[in-house]
C-alpha cells in the first residue's frame, strides 16, 4: 500500500490568512470589493475568490477608480498607493502583512535619517516583485536592489551600504551577501544589515527538507508566479530529486506513482490548503485505479 501525506508546516502564512480572511469579510457584506493586483500568487485561490466578487485590478486601473474599495494585500505597497487613494476617496482596506509593515517603516526612518547621502540602501530580493515595489517606495526609488549574492559584487564599495531583504528570501543567501560586504567594503566606507526575513517563512526551510527527504516521491503545489514557491520547491529538489512542481491535480503525470512506496503532498506560503487536500485525495484515487 502507497502511503500518501500532507505536510502539516505547508500552506498560508499568517500575512496570507489574514489578507484572505479581510476580503471574505467585506464580500459577505454584498459590497463591491477590488484588489490592487492578485490576493495571493496562486491561480486557484485567486479564483475561488473571484466567484465571491472579488474583482482584481492592476495599477491603471486603480489610479482611474474613484469612490470605491480596495484591498491591499499581504505584500504591501509604497507611499504612492495611499496618496492616490486620498485624491480619488478610495477606501482602502490594508492587509499589509505586520512583518511588512515593520520593514517598510524600518526603511522609510533609514532612508529619512541619512545625513551620508553617498549612503547606498541595499534591498535583496526579486525585482519587480510586490513586497519589493512597495519597499523601494519608501526610499523615492532610490533603493538598489539585487536578487543574487553574486550581483553583490557590482555595487560600489567606497560608498556605505545598508542593507535589509525581502521578508520571503532565502536566510542562507542573505547571510552569505553580509559575509561578502563586511570582507570587501572599503575602510572607509559603514556597513550595516537588518535581517528582515520573516521567521514563519525561513523556519519552514528544515521542516520542508525534512518531509522531502522520507518520500520517494514529491508533489510540490504552488503557483507559478509565487517566487516563495520557487525558492521552497529548489529546497525539496535538494534533498529529493522526485520532486516536481505542480499547480493543479491535472499536472500529475500516473506513471510517476509506479515503484513508489511514499508520496508527499507539500506547498508553498501561498498555496492553499484546500487545493493540497485536493491533490491528495486526487493521488489516492490514482492509486486505487
């Protein structure tokens, strides 16, 4: 008999619950609800929210929106946001994630207080993304932003640097881009770092491994987009090269369960567990074929 398991440490974090849980309350009130892009970075979830009325909109359209309401999801947004939604009386309904919150702030004061304008203000994380857009507001774009540890190397040494990271990248390559500027900045220039990473999201790292490496085979769920889900699936690959990506129950491929003895049903922070529970009792009707 193949056994079949769900990761207990998989799906939403708290920031993702609470977002959820602020747009399911205003749309039970029957009123129109709007979301300054996608809730959280997965299709199905989207989707499912989507049937209750929630309507997801991009920038353009939120600066042509007058009179209305808006949630902002977990990731936060940048000072811009909230100005035009003062001019145009949108309401909005702020799930910014507390974690967020408390860097975007950490930020804006560093950013404010610099007397050393040279200062360079470092952000470690995907460019582009959401959570990163709305932290490089709080610096009027000045902030520079690097994905890898290599890209570390291109920045000016002679100048002073403080860096922070994105509250979902991976603790390891964080620490690895402190090591390479306390060595390699200039005597004369400051170092300084806050590790901003949100513990919720890097304690799961272990765990994960752990639960990859006792299966023979893995079902890691998760949206395209998420760039959590991509850094967490590249830790079940480590410990377990059966290991594959997937976003729904249709991209299981039968043949994969042949000569196994354990699968691992796991997820992202954005992965709902609803659409876990799915995929496994989709595995177990599999079997039983």
């Amino acid at each position: 008999m193949i056994k079949v398991e769900i990761d207990e440490g998989s799906g939403f974090c708290f920031g993702v619950v609470t977002a959820i849980h602020k747009a399911e309350e205003e749309l039970a009130k029957g009123e129109t609800l709007y979301c300054l892009g996608d809730i959280v970075h997965n299709s199905r979830e989207v989707d499912r929210l989507k049937t209750m009325g929630l309507i997801t909109i991009n920038r353009e359209e939120f600066k042509q929106l007058r009179n209305a309401k808006v949630l902002l999801r977990a990731h936060g947004e940048p000072p811009e946001t909230y100005m035009i939604a003062r001019e145009n009386n949108i309401e909005i309904i702020d799930a910014t994630c507390p974690v967020v919150l408390r860097l975007q702030k950490r930020i804006r004061q560093g950013y404010l207080a610099d007397s050393d304008k040279e200062k360079q203000i470092v952000i470690y994380g995907k460019s582009g993304h959401a959570e990163v857009l709305g932290l490089v507001g709080q610096t009027d774009g000045k902030a520079i932003v690097i994905e890898k540890a290599e890209e570390a190397k291109k920045l000016d040494l002679n100048k002073s640097i403080r860096l922070f990271s994105q509250t979902t990248k991976s603790l390891e390559e964080f620490q690895e881009i402190v090591e390479y500027f306390k060595q390699h900045i200039s005597p004369e220039a400051t170092f300084e770092y806050y590790d901003t990473i949100c513990r919720q999201v890097a304690n799961r790292m272990p765990k994960l491994r752990e639960f990859a490496a006792t299966h023979d085979l893995i079902f890691f769920v998760s949206g395209k987009k998420s760039s959590n889900g991509k850094m967490l699936f590249e830790e079940c690959l480590k410990v377990n090269a059966n290991s594959h990506l997937i976003d729904n129950e249709k991209e299981i491929d039968p043949s994969l369960l042949q000569n196994v003895k354990s699968i691992g049903v796991c997820g992202a922070t954005s992965t709902p567990k609803w659409l876990m529970e799915k995929i496994y009792n989709h595995i177990r009707t599999l079997i039983k074929e």
